[in-house]
C-alpha cells in the first residue's frame, strides 16, 4: 500500500510512533493511531504544514532550472499555508464548491455516468475487455471540477498527465533523469495555468478581486488540479475494484439493505487515495508520551489511522454503515481539512450507485496497480471482463 520505496511492510504491527529513513537518508516520525494523527492534523500551530508540498526526493540543479524557465512556484496557498492568508484564501475555494453548487451537479453527473456505464455494459456483454480507470474514473472528477470553478481550456488528457506528472514529482522516490521529464512537463503546463490566472473567470477571477497575487492564484488552480481531481479519480478506481471482491456489499446494495453514502465511507476509510501526510514539528512537543523535536518531520499515516481497532470494531472488514466507519481521516482533520470533500462524496456516491452493478458477474483481468509514492496512490488501470 506504501512506503515501498522505505523498504518496509506496511501490513504487519506497527507502533504508534515510529522513526523511519526515507530513500535518501532524511528521517520522519511515522504516527499512526487515529487520535494521535487526528491532533498533528488539527493542531497547525505546533504541527505546521510548511512541508506539505516540498519533493520526497531533493530536486537537482538541473531539474530546478526548467521549472524556473517556466516561472514556477508554490508560494504558501491552501495545503502548505500556515499563515494569515489561509482562511481567505480557503473561504473563496470553499465558496466555489459550496455543498449547494456541489449537488447542482449530481443530475448532470449520473446522466453522464449512466451513459457511460451502458456503454461498458455493452462492451462486456460482446465478450470485450473494458477498463473502468481510463473508461469511467478517470476524467470524471475533472469535468465535474471544471463546471464549478472554470478551468483552463486544455485537453482532458493533458491536465491529468500534468497532474500525474507533479504526484509522481513531489511525492516520489525519484532519480535524476526522471526528475527532469517530469520538471519540463509540469513546468509546461504551470505556464498555461499562469495565463490563465492573468484572465480567467470564475474561481480565478474571485481571487484576484480579493487582492490575491498572481503566484497565489497559480497555487489555489495547481493544488484543485493535483488534490482537487486526481485523488478522487483514484479514489473511485480503488473503490470499485474493492467493491469487485465485496458480492455481499453489492447484494446488499440491490436489495437497499446498505446505503451507498455508507460505502463511500467504509471506501474512504479502508481505500483512501492520500494514504499520508506531512507536517513539521514548530516548537519542542510530545505525542502520546514520546518528545518531539522541533524541526522533526511528520508523517501522519491516514489510512492505518483508518485501521485503528480503537475506532472500529472490525478495522480490516468492508462493513458500511459499522460503528466508527466515519471517523476516518481521508480527508484530514482541522482547519486544513479538504475543502472538496462533499464533492468527492457526491461523485463516489454516484458512481457506485450507478456503476456497482457493472461488477457482478465479471472477473478481474488487471488490478490497479500503484507506483512508488508517499502520499498517493495513482492507480493505473482496472481491467474487467465477464466470466
């Protein structure tokens, strides 16, 4: 699930505190019971989220100087902002994906989603293949996304290439030469969203009238694109693919005996797409009993903080609607809580509504498998046929 870059398996006991060396030497305080992870969340000021966005692996020279040939920067906006600027800035992005606006969409979306599903019917009753990533998932959450806040017109593929391109170069175990592809593509299309920011409507507009800089207009536009999409995507690739393995949780769903809006929670908690995140230590602390430097960095590791027996009572069974089931932390906790989060609810709500059935009778030709990465998933593909 993660940390394979680290060399350790993540299925087997761990402490609630535990230092680990990354790949190139740094160490990181891991925390993994819920309620300590939930306290590094919510308490900003003694856990900051500085590093939030700062790359797994140090980017090189080389790599450095393509991204400032395209002007590139990652001031502090929304995940990375500990300063006054936040709540502002938070506000204006909260008030485009307000949970009105948010259910605006979901007539839009299940037409478009029931669309799609007849199509994947179809092909898998003529014995065909289908891939429920690239041919379901995948752009959804960036076509809804755009609907609310306006995005720059570039092709569907090319925004989800960059926004794979800049997980895979902030949150992974990297070498050089592949720093530097990933450097020219996301530096690519940073350019575009600069001058979209410069003219844009909607979100971008709402920005700029509120005094906000163009580097920071930049920063709200590049972190939706990454945080605001992408993981949801993801999210909703693993979800169905849990749902393949889960014939009770799918007969339940026809019979209406489990609630939709109850497998969407038991997903997030058991498949949440962001599985950490960071936080650096601003003062001398503790958690539980254990000292914490200042300066240490923090790994909150959401999806085992899932898992907690403290929370659940059976933390590695998919049972929707079991006590505990929402107090997961997919979407974090405090002031820097995702801002998307009724979105994504809504989209996965739809989705499995629309599409579970998609999944009876078939058989798994290619899991989703996830590359090397921190913090997310990136699930590549889903791969179904009928038995």
């Amino acid at each position: 699930m993660l940390f394979r870059g680290w060399g350790k398996s993540v299925d087997g006991p761990w402490p609630d505190l535990a230092t680990v060396v990354d790949h190139v030497g740094v160490p990181h305080l891991v925390v993994t019971r819920h309620a300590l992870v939930r306290r590094v969340l919510a308490d900003p000021v003694t856990f900051r989220p500085d590093n939030a966005l700062d790359a797994v692996t140090p980017i090189p020279v080389a790599a450095l100087r393509v991204l400032a040939g395209h002007r590139f920067r990652l001031p502090p906006t929304l995940a990375n902002n500990g300063g006054a600027s936040h709540p502002e800035i938070r506000g204006i992005v909260a008030d485009a994906l307000h949970p009105h606006r948010v259910a605006a969409q979901r007539p839009w979306l299940t037409g478009l989603v029931r669309d799609r599903v007849a199509g994947l019917t179809a092909a898998l009753d003529a014995g065909r293949p289908v891939d429920l990533y690239a041919d379901l998932a995948a752009d959804l959450p960036l076509l809804v996304l755009a609907r609310l806040v306006e995005l720059p017109d570039a092709p569907v593929g090319a925004v989800k290439d960059f926004a794979r391109a800049a997980l895979e170069l902030f949150w992974a175990p990297l070498d050089g030469s592949r720093q530097l592809a990933l450097a020219a593509e996301v530096g690519r299309f940073h350019t575009v969203l600069r001058g979209f920011a410069a003219t844009g409507g909607g979100l971008a507009a709402r920005l700029r009238a509120a005094g906000h800089s163009p580097d920071v207009v930049v920063g709200a536009l590049f972190f939706l694109l990454v945080a605001g999409q992408e993981t949801t995507s993801q999210f909703l690739t693993l979800l169905l693919h849990r749902l393949a393995g889960e014939p009770a949780v799918r007969a339940g769903l026809r019979s209406g005996e489990v609630g939709v809006d109850d497998v969407v929670e038991e997903g997030l908690r058991l498949e949440p797409p962001i599985v950490t995140w960071r936080r650096v230590a601003a003062v001398d602390t503790t958690l539980g009993e254990a000292p914490v430097a200042a300066g240490t960095s923090v790994v909150a590791w959401l999806a085992r903080a899932g898992r907690d027996p403290a929370v659940v009572d059976a933390p590695d069974e998919f049972r929707p609607g079991q006590p505990g089931s929402r107090r997961h932390l997919a979407f974090g906790a405090g002031p820097h809580r995702c801002v998307g989060a009724q979105l994504a609810r809504m989209e996965a709500a739809v989705v499995v509504a629309e599409a579970a059935p998609l999944l009876d009778g078939v058989t798994v030709v290619r899991p989703p498998w996830c590359p090397d990465n921190l913090t997310f998933r990136m699930p590549d593909a889903f791969v179904v046929r009928r038995v």
